[in-house]
C-alpha cells in the first residue's frame, strides 16, 4: 500500500518560464501550456492543472525521484529545442485548510540543457490555489516510492 510522507517547504519565485510571465521567456505562453498536450497524448491528462507550476523550496532537504508514476521519454514537445524527458510524482499540495492532487514535474536535467536542477525545490502542478503568494508555508505530501526526501 503506498504511503504518503511529507515536507515542509515555502512558495518561491521561479524564472516565471513555466506560465510564461518571464519577458525573455522563449515560450510566449509558457512551457506548460504547450507541453500539456503531448503529456496528455502520451496518458498523463492535467486540465484540471494551472498552467504554470508552483515552485515549492524545501531547504534543508533535497529530493530524488525513485519510481514516478508517469516518466516520459524524448518528448519533442517544440521545434528548436532538444527533446527532453519529463518525470511526474503524485503529490498532495496542502496550504492551511486546502489541499489538492497534483504532480511533482520533474524535467530531467540531462534532457534540458537549458535548465539549472536545485534539488531543494519542487516544481508543483495542481490546480489554481487562491490567496497563494511568495513566501507561503506549505506542506507537499508525497508517495516515498516515487520521490525520497532526505535532509542535505
């Protein structure tokens, strides 16, 4: 039976790529938008997920996928770039009194050379969390067979 654990960690600006708010983004509408088509080709269906992820920093701790319940190959999800391999681990975002299902996205660093991995931070997809800003405390549950949590 799978068992969930669970982190502390606090809401952090990312490089604002993923939803496609950064201005020099290469992607005027976000990564997620455009890669959500094809993780939904290939079984993974998010339209129930913001289109831009969460970035969740769980400092002192750092994380490894183990087994992800979703790990797609050599997606060539836009033409120019190299085709990346993407992990998902279930997870459960919890913010005070809410708490929704989502998914760890995991783009793996080997794949994306245009990406710098911080083992210390989690990007989250889950649906719109209202009232949610920078410098929030969260709590991400996750399944120990898919992610391992340690401290650094």
């Amino acid at each position: 039976m799978a068992q969930w654990k669970s982190v502390a960690g606090i809401i952090v600006q990312g490089h604002q790529v993923a939803s496609g708010k950064a201005k020099d983004s290469p992607y005027p509408d976000g990564s997620i938008p455009l890669q959500m088509p094809f993780f939904r080709e290939l079984g993974l269906d998010l339209s129930q997920c913001f289109p831009g992820t969460l970035n969740v920093a769980i400092t002192p701790h750092k994380f490894k996928m183990l087994r992800p319940s979703h790990i797609f190959e050599k997606v060539e999800w836009i033409a120019g770039f190299n085709a990346e391999t993407f992990s998902f681990a279930e997870c459960k975002l919890v913010f005070g009194e809410i708490s929704m299902r989502g998914y760890v996205h995991y783009p793996h660093p080997e794949t994306k050379t245009q990406h710098f991995h911080n083992d210390q931070l989690l990007e989250v997809l889950c649906p719109f969390v209202e009232g949610i800003r920078y410098g929030d405390k969260v709590r991400l549950e996750y399944l120990q067979e898919q992610i391992d949590v340690s401290e650094q």
